[in-house]
C-alpha cells in the first residue's frame, strides 16, 4: 500500500509549512487527487492518522478534491 508513503510525503510537507510559518497545529488538511493518481483517497485517510501521529498534524481531519489527471498535492491546510 504506497498510500502510507504518500501520507509520509504529504506530512513532511506540512511539517516543512509549519517551521516557516511557526503554526503548531493542524486542524484540516485538504488534498487535490486526480483520478490518475493512483491514490486511494479511502486508503489515504485510514493510513493519515497513524502517520501523523505525535506531530503537529495529529488529530487533522483529511478531505479530498478530485480532479483529472495525475494531481496529488496539497490544496491547503486550517492551522492553529
């Protein structure tokens, strides 16, 4: 299941975001995924919240947008 890494992937990102902009917690995380992704976005939000556990994310609700083509990237984040 690649979808664990692509949460990984996603999560690093957030935590980059987060020591530039100096926020310390994720409320909601809102992803575009093309229908040729390859993604499972029900894989995806299962796998999420293991993954980002014990970091800023932790306890971030994940929603999805789809879109055509291969898109796979984060549309934007509700902070605290």
């Amino acid at each position: 299941m690649h979808e664990v890494s692509l949460c990984e992937s996603i999560l690093r990102i957030i935590e980059k975001q987060a020591e530039q902009d100096g926020f310390t917690k994720v409320e909601s995380v809102t992803l575009i995924v093309g229908d040729l992704s390859g993604a499972s976005t029900e894989a995806m939000a299962f796998c999420f919240p293991f993954v980002a556990k014990g970091t800023v994310a932790d306890g971030a609700t994940l929603a999805f947008e789809t879109t055509n083509g291969r898109d796979l990237r984060v549309r934007s984040l509700e902070v605290k």
